[in-house]
C-alpha cells in the first residue's frame, strides 16, 4: 500500500511539473504572438522568472524524492529546447 502511494505521488509531481512547464511554453508563446519580440526586457523578464520558479519546483520535488534529478533536468532540457524553437521562429518571421 505505501509503495503505491509512494510511485502515485511521484507519477502526480511529475506530471504536476511536466503542466508547469508546458503552461510557461504557452504564456511565452502568447508573449511572442501578441506582445512583445524575444529582445524586449519584458520578455526576458518573464522568461527568466518563469523559468527560475520552475526549477525551484523542480528541486523541492527532487529533495522530496518525487522525482530524481536527471528526471528534473530533462524537464528543463525539454522546455529549453521548445523555447529554442519559438525564439528561432519569432526571429526568422521578422
């Protein structure tokens, strides 16, 4: 029973870290669209921000034993490399 709790609380945290991260690619896609271009500091701002509470997240979860940390870092990796692709985008439209 404990062990299922246990693998129940992980699968949620990371799945709970994985909606995080995908909410930050769409608030930063709706950035790009509407809002600003990837060089406004406003941009930055938010990007950083966004990205510096997600790996708090990350880490509390990772000294709680709900995810290991190469799982955190893949996260952030993943995300990393999305926004890549967005900026790269916005840059190529201009």
């Amino acid at each position: 029973m404990i062990h299922e709790v246990t693998v129940n609380h992980r699968e949620k945290a990371h799945a709970l870290l994985k909606a995080d991260a995908e909410k930050i690619l769409r608030l930063i896609e709706v950035q790009i669209d509407n809002l600003t271009m990837p060089q406004c500091p406003l941009y930055e701002e938010v990007l950083d921000t966004q990205m510096f509470g997600l790996s708090r997240e990350i880490d509390f979860a990772v000294r709680l034993n709900l995810i290991n940390e190469d799982e955190g870092k893949a996260l952030l990796e993943n995300l990393e490399r999305q926004l890549n692709i967005l900026h790269e985008a916005a840059q190529n439209s201009v």
